[in-house]
C-alpha cells in the first residue's frame, strides 16, 4: 500500500505536468497553432496577416496568409506551402528564397538524444509542418 506522501507526491507530479503544458485536463494541444506562434509569427503576425514585429524589418512584403485559398480560386494551395515551409527543395528558376528552410530546423531539433531506439526523423519533420498546415488552413477567411 502506498504512502500518504507517496500518493501525494504522484498527484503533485501530475499537477505540474498538467500546469507545465498550459492546457487544462483532457484538453488537447494545438501543435499547429504551437509552431505557428514559435516560427511564423514573429514575421507574419499572431493573424497571419503579415504584422509580424519583424515584418518592417525585411526585404520582403509579408504576405497576408489568410487569404491564400481565396488567391487560389478557393482551394487551399497545400503543395506549395508545404514546399515553401519545409524548403529542402530549392527551385533557381523561383529566384532567391528570403523565408527560413524549416525542413532543416525541424530535422535538427527532432534528433533523438540516445539512437538505441528505431526513429523516424523525415516523419517527425513532415508531421510538424502537416500540423502547420492545419493551422494555416483554418486562418483562412471564409
């Protein structure tokens, strides 16, 4: 039988794992607003809109990332913006890329500790920029 401190400091744990997360209990993060928030923002603003604080700070016009399916006849343009996240895949006749290549960010920070284990890291980097997606999709104005 555990301890009444046994119990408790269980219960303490699962608190501060809850409380360290940010989300309440059953609630589920949103990864894609996660990334969004962590990678983008800071260039295209929390709307998407483009009002990053560094926006004004660019070569580049940031453009307004709520409207990419009403630019594109209303279906939203998944093959280019994943091609454009993820970056890996450069194309000269496109000219300069001015936006960083996640593919290469994600693929780095996803690099197991300890490779005694099978790990995936092409899944672990396309399920972050598909999370992304998601979000981008759902900022898009009706």
């Amino acid at each position: 039988m555990k301890s009444r401190m046994q119990r408790l400091a269980a219960c303490a744990g699962l608190l501060a794992l809850v409380a360290g997360t940010g989300l309440a209990a059953g609630e589920q993060p949103d990864i894609g607003m996660r990334e969004y928030r962590a990678n983008c923002a800071s260039c295209h603003g929390l709307s998407g809109k483009g009002e990053g604080f560094f926006a004004p700070l660019l070569k580049v016009q940031m453009p307004d990332l709520t409207v990419m399916t009403k630019n594109n006849g209303g279906v939203f343009p998944f093959a280019r913006v994943y091609e454009a996240i993820d970056g890996r895949v450069t194309y000269p006749a496109h000219g300069s890329r001015d936006m960083p290549i996640w593919g290469n960010a994600y693929l780095a920070s996803g690099s197991p500790e300890f490779d005694d284990y099978p790990y995936n890291a092409e899944f672990f980097v396309r399920s972050r920029i598909f999370a992304l997606i998601d979000y981008l999709n759902r900022l898009q104005t009706k």
